[in-house]
C-alpha cells in the first residue's frame, strides 16, 4: 500500500483555529480569576467560536479521511 498525499493546510487552519480558542479561553479564565467581572463578551464569544470552529473542522477532516480510504 503506497502511502497518500494529504494535504496540511486545512489541518493547519484547524489546529491554529482551536489553539487561538483555548488560549482565549484561558485568558477569560485568568481574567475572571484576577477578579475582573467586565471582561469582554467579544473575548468570551470569539474564544468560545474559534474553539468550536477548530474543533468542527477537525471532525470534518477526520471524517473525510476516512470516507476516502
């Protein structure tokens, strides 16, 4: 069995997709923890959408792969 080609870049996107998300994330956490109750609703819903699209992206090309062996 010879071995495919498999394009990088959406899983590039995907992955720089979920590690902006969860860095978001961490922050609202550090933030919330440091005390602060202001925190941004674009930092809470852009880390939260960041994540979900990186992670629904990830799911997509693994099921891709899949279907196409």
């Amino acid at each position: 069995m010879s071995p495919r080609q498999f394009s990088v870049s959406p899983l590039h996107f995907t992955v720089g997709c979920f590690a902006i998300g969860i860095t978001g994330i961490l922050v609202v956490l550090a933030l919330y923890a440091l005390g602060e109750r202001a925190i941004p609703v674009w930092l809470t819903m852009g880390s939260v959408g960041f994540t979900s699209l990186g992670f629904a992206a990830g799911l997509v090309l693994l099921w891709r792969e899949a279907r196409s062996e």
